[in-house]
C-alpha cells in the first residue's frame, strides 16, 4: 500500500507541523517515508508545500508526479487549487474552507468555493472551529483530523500517538489542546 500526499498553505499556518505528525505516525507504524519541502517565503506569508509519500513498499522519489497524489491537504482554498494538477483522479482535497487573504489580487471566494465544490473535496471552517474551542492555533489539527480518515496508510490512532509524541516537550496542556482540536476534525469528516 502507498499514499502520495500534498500538504500546503501559507507560511505560518503549521503545514510543517501537520507533515511532522504525520511522518512520525508512518516511522512508528514501519512505513517507508520520503519527504520534500519548499518554505523558502514562508515567513513572510508564502506558500509552504510539503510532498509526502508513505509506503509499505520501499520509495524512491520524495517529489509526487503531475496526477498522482491521492490526497491534497490544504489549510487555504486556493493553495488546494494550485496544487490540482498533482491530484490522482481518484484523489481526494481535504481544505480549510476560509481563505487566508494574504495578496492584493487574491480571487473571489465564491469561484474558489464553485471550483473546490467541483472537485472531491472536503471543506470546513477549521479556524472557526479551533477558536470555538479556545485554541485558534490548533486550526491544523482540526485539519488534520479531517484528512485522518483519507490518509488510510496510518490509522486515526496512530497519528493521535505521534500528536502525543511530537507535543510532549511542550506539557500535557498542549497535547491534550490539540488531540482536541484533531478529534473536532475528525468528528467533523464523519
């Protein structure tokens, strides 16, 4: 089994965050994991994308053709679309549903919404949802959460362990924050 995965926003969102989690869950699981990233701008508001690839199988490439990933996850709409022409025709995009208006000439958000709800997509507010919950920094692990039952390779539990593990150092208040706010997401793609 394999999963090619593309993961992208903006600088800033926690992309890098949700790729660690997800890196650290196929490690424990004995999965074979190739990664690249691109964050050159992203302290400065750029894009941050990040190719993923878990397999039983040994890899080896760490970037996703042109029509092969099976999952998009993005924490901005139209970074989703940039990174379409990745998307297997069988892939899924797993999106935050709330723009990230970082550019003058950004597109109107009703075409985002009519070209994302032409795809096979999953949309939610997912920075509404962490701040309904007290941590609007957690709106990645409510996407992750909701990206959880697409990814398939590792288990819901699984990427609840690495969340464990990869908070750990920063105390038990923060792990339970975002285990929260990554069970919300999962709630939320049921």
């Amino acid at each position: 089994m394999k999963k090619d995965i593309i993961l992208c926003g903006v600088g800033g969102q926690g992309i890098l965050s949700i790729a660690t989690i997800i890196g650290e869950a196929a490690t424990q699981a004995g999965l074979h994991l190739k990664q690249a990233e691109v964050h050159g701008m992203s302290q400065r508001g750029g894009d941050v994308q990040s190719n993923l690839r878990l397999s039983t199988d040994e890899i080896y490439s760490d970037l996703i053709a042109l029509g092969k990933a099976d999952v998009i996850i993005s924490m901005e709409p139209m970074e989703a679309l940039r990174y379409l022409p990745y998307l297997s025709k069988s892939g899924k995009i797993v999106t935050s549903s709330k723009p990230f208006i970082n550019i003058p000439n950004y597109p109107d958000e009703a075409e985002l919404n009519k070209e994302l709800d032409a795809m096979p997509s999953v949309k939610l507010d997912i920075e509404k949802i962490a701040s309904e919950l007290g941590m609007a920094k957690a709106a990645n692990m409510v996407l992750l959460g909701m990206a959880a039952p697409y990814i398939e390779i590792v288990s819901v539990e699984q990427l609840r362990e690495a969340i464990k593990s990869i908070f750990a150092r920063k105390g038990e208040a923060i792990v339970n924050a975002n285990l929260q706010a990554f069970d919300k997401g999962v709630e939320a793609a049921k």
